[in-house]
C-alpha cells in the first residue's frame, strides 16, 4: 500500500502540471475589444476614487 502512495505523487504532479501548462499556454484576451476597452476604463475610475481617510 505504501508503494502505491509513492506511486501517485508523481502521478498527481504530472496532472497538475499537465493543467497548469495548458492554462498558461492559453491564448491572450483581445485588447482591442470594446467591452475590454470599457472594462479597464471602469476599473481605472475605480481605482481613482479616494478610499482612504478625508482630511
């Protein structure tokens, strides 16, 4: 039995990084989409607003 758990670490390693590298190798999101464009100007606008203390 202990054989077989020193059998699956490796197993379950390759998978992982078996997902792992099919996720990073995925294609870019489009930059030049519109809903992109207004997504990143929502988030630029939010990012300006003041969250801290008012003096």
């Amino acid at each position: 039995m202990a054989v077989l758990a020193w059998l699956s670490i490796p197993v379950v390693a390759g998978v992982l990084a078996a997902v792992w590298a099919t996720w990073a190798a995925r294609p870019p999101r489009a930059t030049t989409d519109p809903s992109s464009l207004a997504e990143h100007e929502r988030f630029r606008a939010a990012m300006e607003r003041s969250t801290g203390a008012r003096d």
